[in-house]
C-alpha cells in the first residue's frame, strides 16, 4: 500500500501509518532498549495489543500519530505523536521515539519533531506544544533544547525504574518561539496562502 506523506524535510518525512506497519512496530514496542525511554515499559505488548492501537490510529481519534520515514525510500524508522489534541486551549503533547535503532544519534528525531512542530503551529493552529522526558533521558532532552523547547517543570521522584526514582522534567514551546527559531515548510508549500 502507498504510505500518504505530509510534510517532507531535508532527511525525514511525516507521513502516515499502514496496516502494514503492525509487525515493526510491534517488534519495536516489545524493545526494551527502545522502551526504557517511554511510559510502556516494562510491559510486554501482544501483537493482538498492538493491533487495536494500530486500529484506533487509523480511524482516527484526539492524537495525530505520524511514522517517521526515511528519505528518499520513506522507510519507517519510528512514530510521533500529538497527544490530547486540545482545540480550545490550543495545545498538544508530544511523543516521540526512533525504533530503528541504527538511526539513533544522527538527528533525524529533532527534524521530524521541527516538522511536526510546524503542522501543530501552521496547520492545527496550536498556541504550544509540551512533552515529558525523564531526567536520565540526556539524549532527548539535548534535542528538545536544540529544536527550542523550555523546561518549565519537574515532576520530582515521580518514576521508579531501576532500582531509583527518577524525576519527570515537563518542557515546552510556544508558537512564536517555534517561528523565531524555524522556517516553516508549510508557509513554503503554501506560499499563496501564508502571505506576510
């Protein structure tokens, strides 16, 4: 099945999930390299688990979840996510994860995060996105502070896992912190309609 692609960067794309997703993602949720960084850990996921949440995705509910894709071949290489899609308050929160893990370290996670950045502000119309990261998480909290986001709060000793507790950092990005930073592709794309 061709894969709907809906905003293409320099080495990434964000495009949307297939049916034909099911067995790497299932693979990459039942990773505990990849999932020590997410909420699912330490839970095993069944493939039957999986492939309701697939469902739901693709019928479509209050998240937008994107597959990351590789360019020029658009192989999938991991998800992101606007969670709790919130149109009167005008915000989102982010998650993100590379389950590819050949493709860790070489920025393509904070490019597919600047264009989801770029829907949720240009096309959604959103006033800030916000994630979670924990504290031993140095890598993503590094590209968070690159793409611009602020931390703006601490959950403190609010995650056990391994062996100690853990801090949960809350960190944000308002829409015209993202415009001063970054150039929007979309204005670009639709330059008829984002005249200045």
């Amino acid at each position: 099945m061709m894969r709907p692609v809906i905003i293409k960067g320099k080495r990434v794309a964000l495009g949307l999930l297939i049916e034909e997703d099911l067995e790497r993602l299932w693979k990459w949720v039942n990773d505990k390299e990849v999932t020590q960084f997410l909420a699912m850990f330490p839970r095993v996921i069944s493939k039957e688990e999986e492939q309701k949440w697939l469902q739901r995705v693709l019928q479509g509910d209050s998240n937008i979840i994107f597959a990351i894709l590789l360019l020029p071949n658009l192989e999938h290489i991991g998800n992101l996510g606007l969670h709790k899609i919130d149109l009167i308050n005008r915000n989102a929160e982010l998650g993100i994860f590379i389950g590819e893990k050949k493709y860790w370290g070489q920025g393509l996670g904070e490019e597919a995060i600047i264009l989801a950045l770029d829907y949720a502000f240009n096309v959604l119309n959103l006033k800030k996105v916000w994630l979670r990261v924990y504290e031993f998480n140095k890598r993503a909290i590094r590209c968070y502070e690159k793409v611009g986001f602020k931390l703006v709060g601490r959950l403190r000793q609010h995650l056990f896992r391994g062996g100690r507790w853990w801090d949960v950092l809350i960190m944000d990005i308002l829409d015209e912190e993202f415009r001063r930073k970054h150039k929007s592709i979309i204005a670009q794309m639709c330059k008829d309609v984002f005249k200045s």
